[in-house]
C-alpha cells in the first residue's frame, strides 16, 4: 500500500499581504477615512472658493495618520486614500439620490469661463467627483502619512539621542564679563566651551551629562588625538572630579583630558593635579581670559 503525501504549497508574496493587513490599526485609518471623505465632501459640494480648499483635506488626514501609526505606513496611507474615496462617492450617490427624490435642490457645477452654471444628472454628478477626487483622494493621503512618520521617526531618534546622554546644550547668549560666564548653567557652560574649543581647532565628537547633571563630558579630537573634557559649574570644584575623569579617561583608553569650570578649582583639587601631566585644570578666569585675547 502506498500513501501520497501532499506538501503544503507557500506563498510567501501571499504571506507576506497577509501579515502586512494584520498589522494596520482600522480603527484610527476607518476614522481618520471617515473624517476626511466628510470634510472632502462638504468643500466638492460648495462653491468654487471652497473647492480651492479641499486640497488641505487628504494631505491633512495623511499627516495625522501618519504620527499615530507605526508600521506598514505606505499601506496605511494608501487604505486611507481608498475608503476615503469610497466613503465619498457613497456621500455623493446618496446625495444624488436624495436630489432625484426632490429632497434636495439639483446640483449645479460651478461655472467656467464664458460659460453658464449647469444642473448635473445623477450620472454625470458621480463622473464629476471621480474626475475631482481620484488624483487626489488617492495619493495625496499616502504622501501625507509618510512624511508624517518620517517626520516623527525623526523627533523620536532626537529625543532617544537626547535622553541617552542625559539632557541638551543651550545656548549661552553673549558673555562680556567673567561674572556672566560664572552664571551659566551647566548646558549652557557645555555650549560655550564648545564653542572655544571649536575655534581652537578642535573636532566636537558627542557630549554626555554625568553624576546627576553635576558634571558634563565633552569629546573632542585634536590632532588625530581623542581629549575628554569634564565640566562643571559647582563653586568649588573637588579632586573628585578629577579623580573620576582619571579613571573614565583609563577605562576609554583616553590619554589627554581637562576639567574646566566656570567658577574655581578647591586648593587641594590643584594639589592633586600638579603631577598629572595628561590632565590640565582650567578655572573661570583662565577661560575667560584666554577667550578675551
């Protein structure tokens, strides 16, 4: 006795159709579909200022679709595209329909030039808005929803980049005396060095707040060579400040370092420093002074 044993055949094109419709949100692509068809409806049926207006419609409904999903984003703006487009011309039939039983006054087309406003028939009203809508019911939504999601995959790797390194730089304003320099706050002492490092010649690599934002590290190059400045703008800087960069600067394998404050440096913090020749202490004044020359 022999027994055929059949395989089951795959379709991964098909699988993949399948898992891609599994993952779009309905509801809020129904809704926003829905919203759409309305308002596209409401400007096709008025006047000819309105109409200018209707062009907002899909794009608007794309841009707002598109920050409220996150997967399949040409599809869900395609779809979106689709019913709505569908949902308008069941508005528009029904409309139509309510003008054949006399609920409604006939339809007149908006007029061209040198030419007069006419009724349309129920066929050439649904011809009218097929015409109207089909170029832009139709890919208008999908170019909305993926700049959309563009746009917002970009603010969320911005905010990722942010919060991995524990805050951002501001700006520092204008700094004309060494009192303002000692005001600052930490971000913006952070941008300000920066900016001196910069025009010294240094290449700006990345930046990280430490310690509960008493500290902040900034990454230069110079020379080909990796330096890991450490900041801080507490009114006496510790040698435990030092003693920390020490050792990060050890762990990253990182030969040249500074700690740089805006205020000044406690006596026993330059006590330590001074056989430390791959790191250089530089307080506010020292800073401002070389800024100012």
């Amino acid at each position: 006795m022999s027994v055929n044993i059949q395989k089951e055949r795959k379709n991964p094109t098909l699988d993949q159709i399948r898992l891609a419709f599994t993952q779009i949100s309905w509801r809020e692509t129904l809704l926003a579909a829905l919203v759409m068809a309305i308002l596209w409806c409401g400007f096709f049926l008025a006047n000819n200022v309105w109409q200018v207006l209707a062009g907002i419609v899909p794009v608007s409904a794309g841009l707002i679709l598109g920050r409220r999903v996150k997967k399949q984003i040409l599809l869900h703006g395609l779809l979106l595209g689709l019913i709505g487009f569908t949902i308008g011309l069941v508005i528009i039939a029904i409309y139509g329909l309510l003008i054949k039983a006399g609920l409604f006054p006939p339809y007149h087309a908006a007029p061209q030039k040198d030419l007069p406003s006419m009724a349309l028939s129920f066929s050439q009203l649904i011809l009218f808005y097929v015409s109207f809508s089909l170029f832009a019911l139709l890919p208008f939504p999908a170019f909305g929803t993926v700049m959309a999601s563009r746009s917002k995959q970009r603010e969320d790797e911005r905010r990722a980049w942010i919060a991995e390194r524990g805050g951002t730089l501001e700006d520092a304003g204008t700094i004309r005396t060494l009192e303002d320099l000692r005001g600052l706050a930490l971000p913006q002492f952070g941008t300000y060095v920066s900016n001196v490092f910069k025009k010294k010649g240094f290449t700006f690599k990345d930046y990280r707040f430490i310690d509960k934002d008493k500290h902040l590290d900034l990454e230069f190059v110079y020379q080909e060579k990796p330096y890991l400045l450490r900041l801080s703008v507490a009114d006496k800087v510790r040698p435990g400040t030092l003693e920390s960069l020490l050792q990060d600067m050890r762990h990253r394998n990182i030969t040249h370092g500074l700690v740089i404050t805006s205020t000044e440096f406690a006596p026993e913090t330059i006590k330590n420093s001074k056989h430390r020749r791959n790191v250089v202490l530089i307080d506010g004044q020292t800073l401002f002074a070389a800024v100012e020359k």
